[in-house]
C-alpha cells in the first residue's frame, strides 16, 4: 500500500470509532447516568431529561478526544470497552 491509502485508511477509522464508539458510548453513558440519578431518588422524567442534555456535551468530547489522541487502539478499546459495561450497568439499574 501507498502511504497515502494508509494514510486515507487511518482516517477513515478514526472517524469511524469516532462517530460509532461516540455513540455507543453516549447511549451508554445516558442509560447508566439517567438511571443511576433514578435509582438515588430523582423523578425518572427529570432524570433521563439531564442525562440527554448531557449527552450532548459527551458525544462531542468523545469525537474530538478520538480524532486528537496519539494512541488510537488504546483509545478505541477504552471507548468501546466502557461503553458495553455503561450499557450492560445501565440495563441492571433499571
């Protein structure tokens, strides 16, 4: 391969874990964070509704921190690692 299809490959990845991982893991962050803020006694609207605002920050920083960082498989095992155990505590708690 040319240097550039590696470096075209490259990006294409990270944009790939970037926008999937990022949205695994904001689904999981909003399913654990909206019901761990129900379990410790918010009303359970209240709290899906601040787990989806902040939802939105997280994906963004989740992008932005993927395409930036220098280790990229240790960065996309830690994105997509969190995000099954987010999912899998989320769906405990409720």
């Amino acid at each position: 391969m040319s240097s550039k299809t590696e470096s075209t490959l490259i990006k294409s990845s990270r944009l790939a874990v970037a926008v999937i991982g990022g949205y695994l893991f904001t689904n999981g962050f909003i399913g654990a964070f909206g019901a761990g803020l129900h379990y410790f006694g918010m009303i359970k609207s209240d709290a899906m509704l601040l787990a989806l605002i902040s939802g939105f920050l997280i994906y963004l920083v989740v992008i932005i921190w993927v395409i930036s960082t220098r280790c990229f498989i240790f960065t996309s095992c830690l994105i997509l690692g969190s995000s099954i155990i987010m999912i899998y505590s989320a769906q405990q708690l409720v």
